[in-house]
C-alpha cells in the first residue's frame, strides 16, 4: 500500500461546489431519487433479478458494475473530487466531515416509471458514505466520538431510507418499507474499488438472502462464546467475539448487550456508540495484522439487521481462499479460533 498519498484531502469549498443537499431529509426521497437517475442511470442494474435455485437467493446483474474496478493505481476519486454530488454531511470531530452521495455503480436503482418501478424487484437506493475528508481517515482506528458520529449518521440514513420509501416498497414492519443493508469493504480483493475510507448504504424491494439465517445469532454469540473467545468488551455495552464456528482465520463479531432489536436507528445510543467503538478498533486491528501477513487488507463487514437478527456486525476477513471441499459444504479453517483471539487482543493493545 502506497504511502506517498498520506496527505492527500478534499478541501470542504471543493466538496461545498459539488454537492446538491446537505440534509437527506430537506432533499427528500423523490429528490434523492432524482438525483440517483441523473447521476448513475447510465449504470443501472437489469431490473430483475435470478434467484438461485438451491437457496433462492438474489442474483442482481449488472454488466457495467465490473467497470469501478479499472482505477489507475494510486488514483483517489475521492480527493480529486470525482464522486456523485452530496446529498447528506455531518460534521465530525476534529474539524473532519462525513457525507453520502449515490454509488456511481448501484446494485439498486429507482426506475423512474411508477408501473413498471412496482414491477422492478432491483429497484432501491444506493449510497455510498465517505467517512473522511482525509484519504488516510475514516471508521477504522478512529477515536470514541468520531466512531459514534459515523455510525450515528448511518443510523439516521437508515431511519429515512426506511420511513421515506414510497408505497411501491414492500411493508416490512415497524413503519419500514424495503430492507437496508450496510456494508463496508476493505481491499480489491473483496470488492474495495475505492481506497478512500468508505461505507456503503443501500435501500431494496428485494430482501437480502443473508440476514434471515442470523436470526437470534447475537443472543447465542453472546452466551454461548467462551471467555477465551472474548476480545474485548466495552462497559458491558458490546463486544467483539471470536465464534466457535469460525471458518476463517480472524473471523470475528461485534454483538451489542441488547441483541435483536432490529436496526441501527432502534438501538439505545450508548450501545450504538459502543458498537461503533469496537468496529473501529476491529478494522484497525485487521488492517495491522493482514497488512503483516499478506501484505494488504482484504475483509468485508457487514451489518446483519431485522427484527430479532440485529444490529450485529460481522467481519469476514479474506485470509484464506476458498478450497474444493468447501463448495461441498466441507469446510477447512487453517487456524484456531483461540489463536485468532489472542492475536486480534495483541493487535486491540497495540493500537
């Protein structure tokens, strides 16, 4: 990983020049969804997905996506001001800002027309939040107050996305219509086009095949992880686990005290800051320790939510490749769980 680009910004006047709202809810749904057709229609998904015939998860295609992959090496859109406009800032600690702005290569898209937007099971919004002016910045390794502000702006995107969809969503409860679904990825390898710190934030007709089968799994994590397992706990609030199930080398959690209440904008705001806390350190101890091992960072984090499955983070770290038997269902972990544990705390005190 480059190091010439530590320095490297984008001034708030240059961010101020290219961006259309600095509030979701003053731009409104129809003005965000404006803005997505305007920005990325050209790289639209199909508006229907396959589904798999085994499991019947959805299968979204979209030929153009493979294209946010070809970035010259060193390139940052971010601090040369390339992105979609803002739609959404908060001002964060230490002089520092976060904002969203539409993906430039959705996996959901609003299709415009009402008869056949109904009909459209890809239709939805995606976002991408950038976490930092700084191109060295971000969620990961941040301090307290910058953690809880990230992911106090998440969870207010997530309330809007949720409570503002219009009527051709499906209801999905408390109020919501559509799921949202939070990512971050970290690395080529594992879909990270854009080195410039980032989550991404995405609403869809169509309900995820992944969440459902970590229904309860906080609860179990959470009593039925051992104390060895433990990496760290914060003032009762949240914790990061190592599970017993552990497929992968540094395979960890971040499940909150109160698990299942269902969205990131559900939880008691101390347990939300907590989370936000440990998914800090969490990301910062895996860039050290794969940085050392294979040389760059390469893991995805995503939060599972829904009635009784969330908020609960998970990070999957690419630190094996996938092998034959697996794809039978055999899987094979080259470490132990115990040893993952004891080297992500030695990286939680090291930093």
């Amino acid at each position: 990983m480059s190091t010439s680009s530590d320095a490297r910004q984008l001034a708030r006047d240059t961010l101020a020049g290219n961006t259309a709202s600095t509030r979701l809810d003053a731009l409104g749904f129809a003005g965000l969804e404006q803005l997505c057709r305007r920005v990325s229609g050209v790289h639209a998904p199909h508006r229907s997905a396959r589904h798999e015939a085994r499991d019947g998860f959805p299968i979204v295609d979209s030929e153009t996506r493979a294209l946010r992959l070809a970035l010259p090496d060193g390139a940052c859109v971010v601090c040369e001001n390339q992105t979609c406009p803002a739609v959404d800032q908060r001002e964060l600690p230490h002089g520092d800002l976060a904002w969203l702005t539409p993906n430039l290569y959705p996996i959901t898209f609003p299709f415009d027309d009402a008869a056949n937007a109904a009909n459209a099971d890809t239709r939805g919004v995606h976002l991408v939040h950038w976490s930092s002016l700084q191109h060295r910045g971000g969620l990961a390794g941040a301090d307290a107050a910058t953690a809880a502000a990230l992911f106090s702006q998440l969870a207010d995107v997530e309330r809007f996305l949720l409570h503002e969809a219009p009527a051709h969503y499906p209801d999905t409860g408390d109020g919501h219509r559509g799921y949202v679904s939070t990512i971050k990825n970290r690395g080529r390898r594992v879909g990270g086009s854009v080195e410039h710190d980032h989550q991404q934030i995405l609403l869809s007709a169509l309900a995820p095949g992944e969440p459902p089968r970590a229904r309860e799994l906080a609860q179990r994590l959470r009593t039925d992880t051992p104390g060895e397992l433990v990496v760290q706990s914060l003032d009762g609030l949240a914790s990061v686990l190592v599970p017993t199930f552990m497929r992968r080398p540094l395979h960890a959690f971040v499940a909150p005290a109160t698990p299942g209440v269902g969205h990131l904008h559900h939880m008691p705001s101390e347990e939300r800051d907590a989370c936000a806390l440990l998914v800090a350190r969490l990301c910062a101890a895996l860039d050290a320790l794969m940085t050392a091992s294979h040389g760059e960072p390469a893991w995805n984090l995503i939060c599972h939510t829904g009635a009784g499955i969330g908020p609960l983070f998970e990070l999957r770290p690419f630190t094996q490749p996938l092998g034959g038997y697996e794809h039978l269902g055999l899987y094979l972990c080259e470490e132990s769980p115990q040893r993952s544990a004891a080297r992500l705390r030695d990286a939680f005190a090291a930093h």
